[in-house]
C-alpha cells in the first residue's frame, strides 16, 4: 500500500472513528433523558486549552452528586460567554456515574452531538473522494 492509499484510508477512518463518538454521545444523551439525576451547578472557571491554533476556553463546572459527593465537569464544548464564572447550570448525570455528567441545556447537549458527526462526515467523505478520484487518475 503506497502512501497516498494509506493517507486516504487513516482520513476515511479517523472520519468513521469520529462518527463514532457522535453515535456514543448520542447514545449517552438518550440514557441521560430518560435515565439521568438533574441537579444544580455552578460555573467555577474557564479552563484554557491550548490544542490547535488559539487557545479555547472550556467552562468548568461544579456540582454535588444525591449523595453529597462533590464533582467537576469541564465541558467538551469551547466558549463561555454564556457561562460566566457563577453562573448556576442545569446538569444531568447517570445514577451511580458522575463523571458521565453533562451540562444540561438544550443547544449544549446538540453542540456535543452536531459537531463531531459533523467532522466525521466531512473526514470521511474527503477521504473517500480522495479515493476515488486518485483511482480514476490510476487507471487512466
């Protein structure tokens, strides 16, 4: 397998792997909706995550599970402009699994899902497009 195969293939797959995720979060938000502990939270700070080209910050939020354990939960999701430190959140998580929280409003929950099945997609189409167009250039 030459190079160009091998860089189309690991784009196509890392595309499905992505899809995967957005099927595992959508998955997780189900259990969440019918299943999930609601409880209050507050906003305790920004983490800053440097992964990329410029930095994003992410909220970081606080909360107490039904039985008086405290926990964090740093969002997956950048910005906080509408997650000033203080401000109280809505979060659901699995009974019996806290670190399985999620902040609990409508376009945060559609964020987790939109965005890595969009990446997916877009991975994998490019790389089966990469695919087939370098294979009509090979047979001809």
């Amino acid at each position: 397998m030459d190079a160009i195969m091998s860089g189309q293939l690991v784009t196509a797959l890392l595309g499905l792997a992505v899809i995967g995720l957005a099927v595992y979060e959508i998955a997780l938000q189900r259990r969440l909706r019918r299943e999930g502990i609601r409880v209050q939270g507050v906003v305790v700070r920004h983490a800053v995550s440097t992964s990329g080209e410029a930095p994003s910050r992410h909220a970081v939020v606080s909360f107490v599970d039904v039985d008086g354990v405290p926990h964090e939960y740093r969002s997956t999701l950048s910005g906080t402009r509408k997650l000033p430190v203080g401000r109280q959140v809505p979060m659901v998580y699995l009974p019996g699994a806290p670190t399985k929280a999620r902040i609990d409003i409508g376009s945060r929950r559609w964020g987790e899902v939109a965005i890595p099945a969009l990446f997916g997609v877009a991975f994998t189409a490019a790389g089966i497009l990469w695919m087939v167009s370098s294979a009509g250039v090979r047979h001809h």
